[in-house]
C-alpha cells in the first residue's frame, strides 16, 4: 500500500497550506483558520465549490453536486499533487 504524500495547497492572496495526507482540501484550509462556505462535508450541495487553478485532487466521496471542469468541492476531497486555488 502507498503512503499518501504531504501536498501543498497555494491560495491566491493566501499563501501556502500543507496538506496533511489524511485530511480533506477543507479541513487544511479550516485549519489556517480560512473561511470557506460549506454545509454538508458529503459532496452533497456544492455550497464549498472552490477554482482550481491547479494540480489534481483526489475525491474521498464521490460527489453528487455540480462542479464544473475547473471547480473542486474541498469538502470531500484531497490534494494528489501540489494545488493551487481560488476561495470566493
């Protein structure tokens, strides 16, 4: 089995986040104490939607809302490769 690597996740006007291999894109950025709109951590309602300007994630949990080609829901997903993002 192949361990997960730390990514680093680069948020325009933010700065730089490390990603621990376990957690989601969302629990790293709660953890920088970032403010990012979300209601149901599942994939379900898309209210986390986040532009991924890039990199590759991973999804924990398949999702079910809407996302489009360059979006990403940071709830229930993992940074594969380094990343770079833009909140709203």
């Amino acid at each position: 089995m192949t361990q997960r690597k730390t990514c680093l996740i680069k948020v325009v006007s933010h700065g730089d986040i490390e990603q621990h291999p376990e957690h989601t894109v969302l629990q790293a950025l709660e953890a920088q104490r970032l403010d990012v709109h979300y209601h149901c951590r599942e994939g379900f309602c898309g209210a986390c939607r986040t532009r991924l300007l890039s990199g590759e994630v991973d999804y924990v949990i398949e999702p079910l809302a809407y996302i489009n080609d360059d979006e990403i829901l940071p709830c229930c997903c993992r940074a594969v490769t380094d990343i770079e993002l833009e909140l709203a």
